[in-house]
C-alpha cells in the first residue's frame, strides 16, 4: 500500500478565513498523503477542521499556502474551468443530504456528471442505467427521487458518484440521514467499491462504527492531524 501513488498528496496546507474579530486559522500546516487504493475515514470533533479540509480536497476551496496534489496535478495551478474538469474526472461525490434533483427520475439524476463532461445522450442514459443497475436499482429507473426510501437515494447518489468512473470518491457523512441497517448496507458498497474496484475512498463520519470499514482512521483536532492509524493500530 505504502509504494502505491498517491492520488491525494497535501503539503504544508494552511487555511485562514478572515473575520471581524481577525485572521481565523482552521487548517495548521497538514501533511497527509492519501495512496491509490486507501480507504480514509476523517474524524473529529465539530470545528476540527474536517470539513474545510474536504472542501478543499474536493476543489470547492483553496487553500491559503501550501500545496495540494490531486492525481498528479497541482490545484492551486488551475483556473476555474480547469479544476471543474479535474475535479468532474477524478473525483465522484456522495453527501450525507443525498443532494438529488427531484423534479427529474433517477436515470437523468445518474447521468447528471456525464452532461458536464459532454457526453451524448444516449451514452449517458446507457451508463447510468448500468450504475442504477450496480447498486441494485435498475427497475426504479424513471422514479423520482421522492418516490424510493432514503437509503435507496444514497445508492443513486453512489451511483451518480460512479458514472465517471471516478479514481477518488468524496463522502460526506454518507450515512448520517440512514437509520442503523441501511447505514451498513451503504458503507458495505463502499468498501466493496474499495476492494474490488480499487477506488480511493475518503469519508468524513462521527460515527465509530461507520469509521471502522476504512483501513484508515485520521482524526483531526484545532486544525491539525491528531493520529493518523492503520487497521491494527499502525501509524500511516
């Protein structure tokens, strides 16, 4: 695992928000690299820090100095329509609200990465329908969203996630909506997607349990990496 390229690789990383009362320091010089392959689970208390740094791994955000590598390529060397490019390439997205659009089924709502990256129609309508039919879902296609249960719309949005066959999937709080059974169920196709697909996972929970699928385990504190462990107690 250690030999593998990294697919995340952050550097000296310090984040600052200006406020009225001040410069506010969220993120204090971070080092982490993140291996093709690994399964993260981000901890930590709210303010810790956990959020912001996903922002930023997601290119929603830059950070203020410091470097950051996202498979092979410095961010903070892109303009804005290269970072949307590299960001709809690598990186799929699953969040703890579900974040689909309801007004439209759950084929369009798959397809919806595959529009930006200008795929045709038809091939977009014929991948989504492979990755409804990945997770389970293909006869509910033309559903919408409010017309399948909760955990049903977290497979669609990994669903959604996967049609770009995306390197590093991004989830926040994936299973913070879903009731125990369902929660296991969801993070059993993530760690599925890890092993046998071999896809880079990162997830930021507060949940004990949801952590322990992840080979991984950061936990963050005021801005900084807490410990950082492996499976067996191993530091990464």
């Amino acid at each position: 695992m250690q030999n593998k390229t990294p697919v995340i690789d952050i550097k000296n990383l310090v984040k600052n928000y200006k406020t009225e009362a001040g410069e506010l320091e969220v993120l204090k010089s971070l080092n982490i690299s993140i291996s093709e392959g690994d399964f993260v689970a981000l901890m930590g208390p709210s303010g810790s820090g956990k959020s912001t740094f996903m922002n930023i791994l997601g290119c929603l955000d830059k950070p203020t100095s410091g470097n950051y590598i996202l498979n092979g390529v410095d961010v903070a060397s892109m303009n804005k329509d290269g970072l949307s490019r590299l960001r709809n390439e690598v990186i799929g997205f699953v969040f703890q609200g579900f974040n689909l659009l309801p007004r439209i089924n759950l084929i369009d709502n798959v397809a919806l990465p595959l529009v930006y990256a200008g795929v045709d129609k038809a091939k977009r309508t014929q991948k989504a329908i492979e990755m409804l039919k990945s997770v389970g879902l293909e006869k509910y296609a033309t559903h919408l969203p409010s017309q399948i249960s909760g955990g049903q719309q977290q497979r669609v949005a990994i669903a959604r996630a996967l049609v770009n066959s995306p390197k590093l999937i991004l989830a926040d709080e994936p299973t913070g909506n879903l009731d125990t059974k369902t929660s296991i169920e969801i993070m059993n196709i993530f760690t599925q997607l890890n092993k046998q697909n071999g896809i880079t996972i990162v997830l930021v929970t507060h949940e004990h349990d949801i952590a322990d699928f992840a080979s991984r385990q950061i936990h963050f504190r005021d801005g900084m990496v807490e410990t950082d462990e492996r499976k067996g107690g191993e530091n990464a």
